[in-house]
C-alpha cells in the first residue's frame, strides 16, 4: 500500500521490509505495517493515517500534542508510525503502564530520542484521554 | 558565573516544527514530486574488488520509458571528497571508472519514467568484470604484497597522523605500572530513519537545484560544482526536513552528482530515493579499529605517558576517514592530564563499504580503549576508577599540548554526581553474583577548528533582518537534521534582542539565500558556531536600534540600553522605553528607508587547532548477566555531563537519551555481519538497533559551567554523550562476570566462551 | 530485482477460493497476513502469477475455546487475536506467549498462526508451542478436509506436506489434561523484533502419584524444521520429577538440536541454550503443574 499514491505524504517509508513501524496506519482500528499490505486488500477497509488524526488543521489529537510538548519529536521521521502504534496502544488500553508502553512501542524504531519522551508522551496523552473520558462518563 | 541570562534560556521550548511533524504535513525529500519527474536507480557493483572490463547499456537505453543511461564514462570524470585542504585524498568519482572497490561501488544509473522502469533498466545493463584480489582486514590491507585499494596509496595507508610530545620513554620508566593492550571495535551504523533522497531540478543556464538529506549543504554545493565542472553558484542546495543523519549524510554522495547530471542531460527533474537495504548494505559507518594503547602511571594513579597506535577500517574511500584518524589522536589525551604521550594513527584501505563520520567521530573508540584500560588499571593499582579519573581529571585552565585551552571544565563534578547518584560506594562494597557497576568518562569537542574543506567563507554566518511590526528574520545555512537546531537558533536570536520567539521567522539552509557559508551539522558545532554568529549579528543590529533610544531620550553617554519583552528600555530607568517595533520604525526613518539588517559571523580564532571549547562527562552503568544463556540486562544507566548553559533542556535530554540508544546498541546489540566484503544483516530485524524495551532507565545530571567561548555559556551537547556507554558497560559487565571485553560489541556467546561455559 | 507482478484474486468464500487455487495452480500463492509473502514479493524474491487472498472468506478469522474440543484457531486468525483470547493465557500460556512477543505490535495485527506454519520457517514461533500441545492442522482441498498432527506436518525448511490446493482452514489444540503446566522461552539479542535465535515449548501433567504423565518438548530454531524432542520426552514420562531428572531431559533435547551457525547465533550456543532453556521451560511446567495439582486436590 503507498498513501504517497494518494498525495498523503505523512505515512513513512523507513524500511519498506515490516521492521521499522514508520509507516504504521490503522486498518480497522488495528496497527499494521503498511508496507506490508498491499493496497488491493485493504480497498473498503477503513484506514486511519497520520492525517486523519487531528481533529482540524489548528487542532491536535491529545497524543499528537503530548509530543510536541514533551519534546517526543526529533528528526519526525519515525513520529507517524509512533503516534499511530501510541493509538492503537491507548484505544485498547486506556491506562498502560510503562512496561506496556514500551512493548505496545517495540515494533517502531527511533534513532533519536532513545524513547524516553516518547513514553512520556504517551503517557501524559493517557492522562489527557482518560480525564476526558471520565468527565464524559 | 554568568548569570543575568534571558528568560528564554534554559526553557524547554517545544520545536517550532513540531505540529508539523506530528501530523504527516512535515515534507521530506522523498515526499517532493515536480512535474515530468524521472526516478533515478544506481546499478552497484556485486564484487569487492574488480576491473570493469566492459559495460553495455544498450539494453537499458532501449527499454520503453528510460529516459537516461549513464556510466563513469559519460561523466567529467572529476575526484571529490571532503579534504579539499589535501587534494589528493580526494579520492572518489560518482561512477566507478576503472574499477570498483567494494560491493555496492555505483556503476551505472538509470532516469526513468517510474521506479520500476528503472530498476529494470538497471538490469539489463551488462557489465563485464574482471575480480581482483581483495583485502577485507586491516592486517590483510597492511600485509606485504597484499593488493592496492587505490594504486596510489602503497601498502593501503592513504592517511598517517602523528602525534608527539613529553619525553615518553622517560616517563614509561619512571612508571611504577605499565600495561598494553589491544582492542578491537567494529562498524556500526548512523541508522537513521529516513533513507537517503535527493532530487534535482534542472534551472536556466545548465544550474541545478538539488534538494537532498544531508547535514552539510554548503559541502554538497561546492563539491557537486566540483565534480560537475561548474561554478559553485550554478549549484543551489536546498533542504525539507531530514530525518537524521549522525554524521552520515555529510559527504556529497554518487546520486546527488547523478540526480544533477541526468537533470542537466534529460531537462527533467530526477530524483533519487535509497532503500534500506543500500543503506545498510553499502552505505556509510562507524570506523571499525584496531587500537594499540600502553599506559605507564605512578603507583599513586598519576597517568604519566600513553603510546597509542591506531588502525583505522576506512573501507573502500576516505570518505570523512582522514577526520576520524586526526580526531582519534586527540580524543586519546583529551579528558586527562598526560604529560608524555605519542600517537600514531594511519587509516587503511580495504574493498568494504566506507567508513565515516558517524557520532562522536573517533571518540567512540579511542574512549573505550582509554576507559577500558583505565579500569583495568585502577584494579591493578587498588584505587577506586572514580577516584583514578579525578587523580587525572582535567580541570579549567588546563592546556592540551598543540591543542587548545579548557576554558571551562565540570569534569571532576560530573564524576563525583555519577558515583552519588548511582550508589556506586555502596552498591560496591556488597556486590551481588551476576550483578556489575561499571564507569566511564569523556571529552568532547564543540565544533572543528582544522579547516580541511578549505573553506574561504567564515564557519558559520548568518543574516538577521529587523522590522517594525516588530518581527525578525533570522537566515542561516545551519542545519537542522532533527537535533532541533531551528529552535534552538530561534532561541537565542529570540533572548538576545529580547523579543519573543514567536516573533522569529527563520530561514534556513538553502546556499543560495542564506549567508556563505556554515560548515554543516557535524563535530556539535552548530550551537557554539551559528549561535555566535547570531550573538554577531545582533550586536549590529543593536547598533542600528539604540541610537534611536539615545535621541528619543536624550541618553548621557554611561547609559545602557536593556532588550527585554519586546522592548528596549534603559537600564537605570525602565520607564524610559520604546516598543522593539516602533524603535525599529523610528530607526528606518532615520535610515531614510534602508532595511534594518546585519550579518554576523563565527570563525574560532586563537582557539588552538582542534576545537574552542570541550565538554565533559562521566556515565555509570548497572547490568545483570544471565550466567546461563549470557544475555546482558542494563538495569540503569547514570550519566552526568557537562555541556556548558544549557539553552533548550528538553533538547538536551534528548540528544542524552538517544545517544545512550546509539551507545547501548555499540556496546551490545549492533553489527554487521560480513562475509568477505558482503553484508549479510540488511534488514532492521538483523541490524540489531536497540527497541523502547531494550532501554534501561536512565538518571541525567547535568552540571552546568559557564563557556565562555559559547553562546551564552553553552557548549556541545550532541555527540560526546555517544562516547562513554560501550566502556561502562563492558566494565560493568566485567565487574558481574569477569569477562572484560577488549573486543566489541559484548555478545552473550563472546561471555560464555570467556567464562569457559560454552562447550 | 524488480517488484513481481501478479494477478490478486479475492474469492469471498471457501469453495472459491479452492477453485481458484485449482484453476492458476500452475503459479499461485495463498495470501493470509501477508506479512512473509509481501515483502518478497516487493523485491522480487517470490515470482507468483497468481494470489488468493483469504482475508474476505467467511469463517475462518475465529478463535474459539470449549472444554470438549479445545482451543480452534481459524485458517485467517491473527496471531494478536490467539494472544488476547483469555483462555489461551489461562489454559496454553506457552501459545499466548509466543503470539505476544514475537515480531512486532503490527506484525501480529496481521499475520496469522496459520500462515506462521504453513510458512514452514525453522524458527516459527507458534510452532514449538503448538508441537508441544500437540495441535492438529486441518487442511482442506475440493475434496474434502484431513486431519494432520503438526508432528508430521514439517518436512524442511520452508516445507510442509501441504498438497497443492490444500488451505490450513483451522488449527486444533486439545484441551489440556488436568493438573498440566505449559511454557514457551525464546532467546534473542534484543527483547523483540528479532527474528528467535532458540526457542524453547513443553508441556506437561502430574499424574495422582505426582509423577510425569504426559510429556512434550519441541524447540524452534536450532534444526531444519520445528522439532520434538522425542528422546527426552520419553526419559520424562512416567517418572517422578527431579532435578537430576530434568538435567538429563534437558541434555537429552540438547543432543536432539541440529543446530547451524548462522549471524543469529552460533551452533554451539544453540545447543546449549536448548539445554538451559529446556531446564527452564520444564521447570516453569511443573511449577504450574504443581500449583494446579495443589488447588485441584484441596477442592477434591
């Protein structure tokens, strides 16, 4: 599948070979690899990609907004495929913990920031969602 | 200590460029389509050693949609490389010409209507080789009769670095403790995410626009003209986002010439975009070694002369080899007082991928031979490793002989942090089967001196443009490769005319629109260097603005004029101020219209010859050994630096907590593995980079001086947090098992074999 | 080498999809997860004319458990879905371990068990664990569905005696005996991602007498295919557990290993590691075994 076919140029292809998670999207809510799946198979399933997280242009999805805030972005080349991977996390369990952090975050490679702001942000992202579920609820 | 600094200094801004990255809308080179673009594909050369007998690509040029087809042949045929100070180590061509020299030398490249063409016509070009004798060692390279790399360069050694003083044998025999020994390192690579891209647009007059991933745009500008045969202002170098580069991407490399010169001959725009297979299996790396190091010390811990021979992998090109051989001798006498010592450095040729700059530049390894040894020592002699780098620590004030001056120096406090923090007394004292606590130090420099691009232009330059809505337009060839200098730069521009950052629009790295030059992001330069050519560039702006303050006022002469909060104010009398905008407006009246702008420059002068100024740092790591299988837990690393005033402090635990990722998988997990000159490991599942659930916790302690050669006080933060981690873990790993690794990375297999539990 | 071309089919039942796998099998693949067969597709590693995906036939993407036939994977069951199912932690925690940590978070979003067999790999992961539970594949063709014990399943590396026109429609476990205890370890460099190094599965139950009474030992990665350790699994059974015996057994798996030295690992350290990790393995077992022999005996 290439979402640069469809001029959506946010997805990232760091290894085309399902090793890096750069290029990680949500097919029917679930984190997959997108250089694994080939564009056929995935026609009328909804997917999600980086640009379709954000609620508008000047808004950010509370995950995405941790990032910046904690500094979880470097180079940015691997922030999509974490950002989405972090989705997925969150959208399956609400509360993770550290360690769940870490291991929901193993299939995405980052060669700047050695993770440590990325769980950061993941978990304050948590933080914010859950508070906002609570109060919803 | 200076400490009247500006609010904004220290603060963990958020990274300007952020919000774009977090959702997708940051554009890399690879996203940039132009209309009528072609794909461009390198055919690589599948021996390590060979002559090109013959090449026919008849074939290729004949298949539907190949638009171009190039070979050495069809080139200018024109060396580059980035010693232009030493010309004739300028030793590569975009296209191998007579012979290639490892597997993946580019041999051909296509232009075509899409990627798939490309790679087809690539194909189907027919080249005749005929194999060579190939060296893959630095022992085979350096062997007698063993066949020349490069006829030039006799018995494989393109490049000697001597380095001498003290009267080393008479401190050899005053010593009441010598020892030798040999270590040996290996490759590693930078591994950025983003793949090497580059694209090039064919401009009136036969110029070029190449955007591309790089860390030196200024270097590819200049050796793309080069190699090219054109003048340097033909060449407009531009950069999007990059993801990464760890010095890996700061040479002018084949598909940028072939983006360029395949533009230049279809009038079409061609671009070029690396897998991850060529990254990993041809492309760059870190420095594989053999170092030879003999310590001589007083029994009381004095280090009294160091002797250190070093042989460097260079692979099949200098690439940025003759920095890495120069800087390993540096790096061997830098954190400590020596008084004799004599290094020896020669880089060697062999038919592998090249190696380069990659992070930490030859510190990396002459550390872990220095701290390695060190350990050993401080075992030996029955001193504390702790108190062994105090007795020799160097301290502010100290001079590196022919090499500079330490004009601030936290050194011995970050010791003292990391063996409080890491509870290195106790934990000691009640050692724990299987569990080690392991130390190491180093020194980093801020920036090179030693100009080997031979540069004309200033290190770093940059403009900086004032106006009377109150903004700033701040341009700068600085490049930010995503260690965030854009922010950082914008920071101090931002706290030095006292105007919010939000106020600071920046444009950066494009050679044709930013000032000439800036060396690049490499060696942590850019805060240091680009940050005083802005504190330059400011003063004149500051000259244009505070008249205005002293007619508007009526200032006597003794007054001094405060830029804080968007306003200029005077000092004794903050009552009497001006909006920044409005003076800016009252300035370009008096002006009669001419735009408030300045340029301002770095260059270290009268800073010795290596760099202007040296951080410093220590690093305790805490591992558990499975004694069975051999597998190293890293339960915590402890890790306190010294990296000046810290401008953005969010910016400099990342860069901490990445190079420790960088440093963990040196120490442990990273190779390659090789067979002859091939590359087996060409995926991310086996090059082994460490995942978020291999890193362990980690404790940063920062100790703040003052530099005052730095922006603000500030000094290098990147690189030399890179250097400590294979050493204190290969110490720690000793303490735990008695394996003491001499020879990295530290497997499991390597452990139990040591211990004698591998049958 | 340049990415293949080929013809996608996406039947949207069963029957179809044998037909078509009938009508192209002169080059065609099956497509499940596609996690192994894209990537080599993409470079040019696999040429295939054709492909048959399984992703829209009905049925087959379910994970079930009843006491009476035990835990049933479906041929297009995901290896997150076995991992999340509770009684696959419960009841095989070797299996929900091994489709936990292997690969990635978005590997196992995609990829099936049954495409991690029928792949054939000598270091599959779920294999070594479901030899040791002595799961059954079911395999289908126009004809009809065989039974197949995942024992006799592996004929090489990358083979399996599969017939062309057969699809894996459903794997089967059989409930585990009471008072029983089961585990999977795998080594590798880094925590995950890797690719297992050695892999090590064995289940076991106590008998009244607290003796061995029933055994299995399989490892991944050090032979040409998945293998039982039968050899040990026989020196075990019947016995009362002990240090001593357990050394033996693990020792025994050891010299079962045909390990090769590859960039993983070397020969020598797969071996070895059989050992240390089959002493572990069974260790963990009877530990469990002994904890559930306790409950269930205080409950009598």
């Amino acid at each position: 599948m290439a979402p640069a076919e469809l001029n959506l140029t946010g997805t990232k292809v760091g290894c085309n070979q399902g090793d890096c998670g750069a290029c990680t999207v949500l097919l029917e809510g679930r984190s997959v690899s997108s250089c694994l799946t080939l564009a056929m198979e995935a026609q009328g399933r909804p997917i999600t990609t980086i640009e379709g997280l954000a609620p508008s242009l000047s808004e950010l999805h509370p995950i995405q907004e941790a990032f910046v805030q904690t500094q979880a972005v470097q180079c940015g080349f691997c922030s999509a495929g974490m950002i989405m991977s972090a989705k997925h996390l969150l959208d399956h369990n609400p509360h993770p913990s550290e360690a769940e952090i870490r291991q929901g975050l193993s299939g995405n490679l980052c060669r700047c920031t050695g993770y440590t702001k990325v769980v950061e942000a993941i978990g304050v992202a948590a933080d914010k969602l859950g508070g906002a579920s609570a109060k919803e609820a | 200590m200076k400490t009247n600094n500006p609010q904004l200094i220290g603060q963990s801004i958020p990274r300007i460029d952020g919000p774009h990255k977090v959702t997708g809308r940051a554009i890399y080179t690879d996203d940039l389509k132009l209309p009528g673009m072609l794909y461009g594909k390198l055919l690589r050369s599948p021996y390590a050693h060979a002559r090109i007998k013959r090449i026919d690509v008849s074939k290729a040029r004949a298949l539907p949609g190949v638009k171009d087809v190039i070979i050495g042949a069809d080139t200018p045929q024109i060396k580059y490389g980035n010693w232009r100070l030493v010309p004739e180590s300028q030793d590569e061509l975009p296209l191998a010409v007579d012979k290639v020299r490892f597997i993946g030398d580019e041999v051909a490249a296509v232009a075509a209507i899409d990627p798939e063409t490309a790679e087809r016509a690539c194909e189907l070009i027919e080249v005749e080789y005929e194999e060579l004798p190939a060296v893959f060692s630095v022992e085979d390279a350096c062997a007698e009769g063993a066949p020349l790399v490069h006829d030039i360069s006799k018995g494989n050694v393109s490049l000697v670095r001597k380095i001498s003083y003290g009267d080393l044998e008479g401190m050899f025999q005053k010593a009441d403790y010598v020892r030798e020994d040999t270590f040996r390192v290996h490759a590693v690579q930078h591994a950025y995410l983003e793949p090497c891209a580059s694209l090039a647009e064919p401009d009136e007059g036969g110029r070029i626009t190449l955007w591309t991933s790089t860390q030196t745009p200024y270097l590819v500008q200049c050796l793309l003209a080069s190699t090219l045969g054109i003048p340097e202002n033909h060449v407009r170098v531009m950069k999007v986002m990059v993801g990464g580069g760890f010095g890996g991407k700061m040479e002018l490399r084949p598909w940028e010439f072939c983006a360029a010169f395949m533009a230049r001959r279809t009038g079409k725009p061609v671009k070029f975009t690396l897998t991850r297979v060529d990254e990993l299996a041809f492309g760059r790396r870190r420095h594989g070694m053999t170092l030879y190091s003999k310590v001589g010390l007083s029994k009381d811990g004095k280090l009294l002369a160091k002797d250190f021979q070093v042989m460097l992998d260079g692979g099949a090109y200098n690439a940025m080899g003759p920095t890495a051989t120069f800087l390993c001798g540096t790096f061997g006498n830098m954190a400590y007082r020596l008084p004799a010592y004599r290094y020896f450095g020669r880089h060697v040729y062999t038919n592998k991928p090249p190696a380069s700059a990659m992070r930490g530049f030859g510190a990396p390894q002459a550390y872990f031979a220095m701290e390695s040894q060190l350990n050993q020592a401080a075992l030996d002699l029955g001193i504390d490793p702790i108190d062994l780098r105090i007795i020799n620590a160097m301290e502010e004030g100290d001079v590196i002989p022919e090499v500079a001056t330490v004009s601030s120096c936290g050194f011995k406090q970050c010791l003292e942090k990391v063996r409080a923090a890491s509870g290195w007394d106790e934990k000691r004292k009640n050692k724990k089967p299987g569990h080690g606590l392991g130390i190491s130090a180093f020194s980093f420099i801020s920036g090179g001196v030693f100009n080997w691009f031979n540069t004309k232009y200033n290190f770093s330059s940059v403009e900086v443009r004032v106006y009377d809505d109150g903004t700033a337009h701040l341009f700068s060839m600085a490049c930010d490769i995503g260690q965030g200098t854009d922010t950082v730069l914008r920071q101090i521009l931002a706290a030095d005319l006292g105007i919010g950052i939000d106020k600071v629009r920046l444009t950066s790295m494009d050679t044709s629109n930013t000032p000439k030059a800036d060396l690049g992001s490499w060696g942590s330069r850019v805060t240091l260097m680009n940050g005083n050519a802005i504190l330059d560039a400011c003063r004149k702006i500051k000259d244009m603005l505070i008249p205005v303050m002293f007619t508007q006022f009526d200032l006597n002469q003794i007054q001094d004029i405060a830029f804080e909060d968007d306003h200029l104010f005077v000092r004794s009398n903050p009552k009497k101020r001006l909006s920044f905008a409005e003076c800016v407006y009252k300035a370009l009246r008096g002006r009669r219209g001419e735009p408030l702008s300045a340029h301002g420059f770095y260059t270290p002068r009268n800073r010795g010859l290596v760099s202007p100024a040296f951080s410093f740092g220590a690093q305790v790591a805490e591992v558990s050994v499975d004694e069975q299988t051999g597998l190293v837990k890293v339960d915590n690393i402890y890790t306190a630096h010294d990296c000046g005033v810290t401008i953005n402090k969010r910016a400099v635990e990342g860069q901490l907590e990445g190079a420790i990722q960088m440093g963990l998988g040196y120490a442990l997990h990273e190779q390659f593995a090789m067979q002859g000159g091939r590359t087996l490991n060409t995926s991310f599942l086996d090059y082994k980079m460490p995942t978020a659930q291999d890193m362990p916790p980690s404790v940063s302690l920062e100790v703040e001086t003052y530099e005052p050669e730095g922006p603000f006080g500030a000094k290098e933060a990147g690189e030399g947090l890179a250097i400590p981690t294979a050493a204190s873990v290969g110490h720690a790993v000793y303490e735990a098992t008695g394996y003491r690794c001499q020879d990295l990375p530290i497997t499991p297999e390597k452990i139990l074999r040591a211990l004698g539990k591998l049958k | 080498m340049a990415t293949s071309h080929f013809a996608l089919h996406q039947p949207q039942s069963l029957s179809q999809a044998l037909d078509l796998l009938e009508m192209h099998r002169a080059s065609v693949r099956l497509l499940a997860g596609g996690t192994d067969l894209v990537p080599k597709l993409k470079v040019g590693a696999l040429k295939v004319a054709n492909l048959v995906s399984l992703q829209g036939v009905p049925g087959l993407g379910a994970v079930a458990f009843d006491e009476g036939q035990g835990l049933v994977i479906g041929g297009t069951a995901r290896l997150a879905q076995v991992a999340a199912l509770p009684e696959v932690k419960r009841l095989y925690p070797g299996l929900a371990h091994a489709c936990s940590v292997m690969a990635t978070t978005q590997i196992r979003n995609m990829g099936t068990v049954a495409g991690n067999l029928a792949n054939a790999a000598p270091s599959a992961d779920t294999a070594a664990p479901l030899l040791a539970y002595d799961a059954r594949v079911t395999a289908t063709n126009k004809k009809g569905s065989r039974d197949i014990p995942l024992a006799q399943f592996f004929a090489g590396p990358g083979l399996s005696v599969l017939e062309p026109g057969e699809i894996i429609t459903a794997i089967t476990v059989p409930p585990p005996p009471p008072k029983s205890g089961s585990a999977y370890q795998r080594l590798s460099a880094r925590s995950q991602v890797d690719i297992c190094a050695v892999g090590v599965a064995a289940s076991l139950s106590l008998d009244g007498q607290g003796r061995l009474a029933h055994c299995r030992l399989a490892c991944a990665s050090v032979a040409p295919t998945p293998l039982r350790c039968l050899e040990a699994e026989e020196m075990l059974s019947g016995q009362a557990p002990g240090d001593d015996l357990l050394d033996r057994a693990a020792q025994a798996a050891a010299a079962a290993a045909k390990p090769i030295d590859d960039m993983r690992a070397s020969a020598a350290y797969r071996r070895q590691m059989v050992e240390v990790l089959s002493r572990r393995v069974l260790a963990t077992c009877l530990a469990q075994a002994a904890s559930l022999a306790q409950a269930q005996g205080g409950a009598a």
